[in-house]
C-alpha cells in the first residue's frame, strides 16, 4: 500500500473499515447493496440500501487520492472495487 493509502485510511470509521474489508475480500466482483447492508449490519438488508451508498460514497471520497482513477465504483447495482495490487 502506498503512503497516501496510509494516509487517507486513518480517517476512516468503524464501518468504513468494515465496508473496505468486504470490498478487499470481494474485489473485482460487483456487491449489492442489500448484501453489504447484511454484511455491514447484519440487518435483513431491508431499507438499508441508502446508508449503504452514503457510506460507500464516503469511502470513494476519502480514497480518492489514494485509489487508482476507476477502481472504487458505484452504481445503482451496487458497489465493485476493482484494482491491482
């Protein structure tokens, strides 16, 4: 990981850790929201679908200088995290 990685990471919360974890574990596979609502919360992956996004924009925010152009995308579909290493 580069020293802006490192950087940007410290300013991440507990459930942005947790969203980058899952997004790690998962790379290069697109997740859903409601599944990253279950993850995340262990909710029923009702309802909790704008949270989700909120917490994953904010994410994709702090990483921004950090992450490679691209690789943290969001759509209506759900989320992917797609670099190298």
């Amino acid at each position: 990981m580069s020293k802006d990685f490192a950087h940007q990471a410290q300013d991440l919360t507990v459930t942005e850790w947790r969203l980058l974890d899952h997004l790690i574990s998962n790379r290069g596979r697109t997740l859903r929201w409601s599944d990253l609502s279950i993850h995340l919360w262990h909710s029923n992956g009702q309802g909790q679908n704008e949270t989700v996004r909120v917490a994953a924009r904010r994410l994709q925010q702090k990483l921004s200088i950090a992450l490679p152009s691209g690789s943290l995308l969001i759509a209506d579909a759900g989320v992917l995290l797609n670099f190298e290493d």
